[in-house]
C-alpha cells in the first residue's frame, strides 16, 4: 500500500462565466468546475502561472501541446467547453523550461449520476466498510464498472468531529485503511466521514459516506471449531477486543444438508446462543455452521464457520466452504 496524505479540503470560488457554475480549488494545482448535468457549457477559468513569474514571458500549453493561438501572461483564462478540461502548464518563453501547472478537472454538479463506481444495491452505497473490532482500524474497498476501470483516485479524506484520521491507499486504487487513535472503550458521539475523489481523463467524481465504527465492525471468523459427544464448541477471533465480557459476542448457529452453503435458505436448524457451545440435534450427516456479531450493537455477522458432522452426530470435521 502507498502512503497517501489526507488533505484539508479548502473551496476558493470564483465567479464562473455563467449563472449556475462555480470553481474550486481542490488541492494545490487542481482546480474542480462543477457544472450543470444537463446543460451545454462554456466557462472562462482563470489561470496563474505563480506570482515569482510576474515580470516573465509566460507561455502555456494544454496536455503538452502548445495552446493556438499562443497563449501568454502570468494570469491568463481559458476557455472550457462541455467536459474539455485538462492540465495546463506554463513555460518560460517558447523555449524555455516548465515552471508550473493546474489540472482542470470537470464534476457534473448532480446527484445519484455517478459512472466510475458500481453500487451492488439500493441501501448499500458504492463504497463498503468494515472492521474487525473497536481498536479503531477499518479498511474501506469500491469497485469500478467496467467502462471506468482505469479510474484513479485523486485524493481521499477521513474524517471525524474535524479531526483528520490516518489512511493509506492501496496499491491498486481499489481500496483504503484506516487507523483511528481513539479509546475502544469511549462511546462515540460523531460518525466517521469519508470522501473519495476518482477522476478519468478530465472527469472527476465524489463519494462521500458517513458512518459509527459500531455499525460496520464485523468479527473475523470463529477459531478453533471442534466437537466432542455431539457437542460442538468455539472460540473468540483472535481479532476481537478483551476483555469478552465487555465486548462481548452472541452467535447464530445452523445446521444445513450436506453440500449446501452455510447462506442457503433452505436449513435444517437455525438458532442464536450467547454460549461457546452447541449441542447438535440432527442424526443425518449434514453442515453445521455458526458466526458471530456484537452482542449489544447487533450490527454486522462475521463469516461462517463450518464443519462437517457425521451420520451419528458424534463427530464435526472442519469444512474448507467460505
């Protein structure tokens, strides 16, 4: 994973060329003009090349290209149609070397339009959260559609109550984690805020999500699933908090046919247990299964664990099923 250092967001606006358009500047030599979705626009976006050159002969180019007619002057604007933004950069003379540059980036100023991301359902937003437990660290993951795979993350922003939080960036911009320095044992009194910048050419796009760590801590897997005269027991995740009995756990345990997945709605038993054990019911030889979630919140279940019980119900061999 890179390193990726979380910015403070701060809006610059300027008046745009017309009513309904505004300019930001997102971070240093980026600027963001929103525009309407559904509007055709053409937007004069002023441009400075830096104060230490204001008695030099400036000139600029878009994407490496030198712009036609040329284009000179420390503070100069250009013109944007539509979503034609791009990188400008600013040279010492038609010859001279590079001295700075701003990236023009386009955002459709609406809502519920976005392409770069999928979203897998209507009450689950494109970017998903989770933790394995309350020391602070969580790791967030979203997927591009297919047309936008070769989005990239511009700039992400972790907050909560104002205070920045510290992530890093996966290698293949697919995701991010998260640390936290809070108390597992302080109760929380403001959401975490998260925003996501993705861009593609000169398209950019914002997913913002807000939410407690308690409603996306989700445990690790059980440990150390065993049976013993038609008993079967577990452990905590190595994972979660202690001391158990103030972070504690309650399970949901089930028996299904052999061969069907632990997910399958079609189950011999299900049932809920605060206790580490089960006694096992069925005499067929079928899956047992068994997960676990927050006690107090009843937030998220981990995964399953699962084994196999034999014909007599006295045995329940470790199954490999996610």
């Amino acid at each position: 994973m890179h390193a990726l250092f979380l910015m403070v967001l701060w809006a610059g606006l300027w008046p745009a060329h017309s009513s309904g358009h505004t300019i930001e500047t997102l971070m240093d030599n980026v600027l963001v003009l929103k525009v309407p979705y559904d509007v055709a626009t053409k937007v004069l976006v002023p441009l400075s090349c830096g104060e230490a050159y204001t008695n030099q002969r400036v000139v600029w180019k878009k994407d490496g290209e030198w712009i036609k007619p040329p284009l000179e002057g420390n503070q100069v604007q250009v013109e944007v149609k539509e979503m034609d933004g791009g990188n400008y950069s600013c040279h010492l003379g038609p010859d001279g070397d590079y001295l700075n540059h701003t990236v023009i980036l386009i955002q459709l100023d609406t809502a519920n339009r976005n392409v770069i991301l999928e979203k897998t359902s209507s009450d689950i937003g494109p970017i998903h959260c989770s933790a394995p437990n309350y020391n602070g660290s969580f790791h967030c993951t979203w997927k591009r559609t297919k047309l936008r795979e070769s989005a990239s993350v511009l700039l992400v922003k972790a907050q909560r109550n104002s205070e920045n939080l510290s992530c890093e960036l996966y290698a293949d911009g697919s995701g991010m984690q998260c640390q936290e320095a809070s108390c597992s044992y302080k109760e929380e009194q403001h959401r975490i805020n998260l925003i996501v910048y993705l861009y593609i050419h000169s398209y950019l796009e914002v997913y913002n999500t807000l939410f407690y760590l308690r409603d996306i801590v989700r445990p690790d897997k059980l440990p150390n699933l065993r049976s013993i005269q038609k008993e079967v027991s577990w452990s905590y995740p190595d994972s979660w908090e202690k001391p158990c009995t103030y972070f504690g756990l309650q399970f949901q345990v089930k028996e299904v046919r052999k061969g069907l997945s632990c997910d399958s709605v079609d189950h011999i038993m299900i049932n809920e247990t605060q206790e580490m054990k089960y006694k096992l019911n069925s005499k067929t030889k079928h899956e047992f299964c068994v997960r676990a979630q927050d006690k107090h919140s009843q937030g998220l279940y981990g995964p399953w664990s699962s084994c196999t019980v034999n014909k007599k119900g006295q045995e329940c061999v470790p199954s490999l099923q996610p």
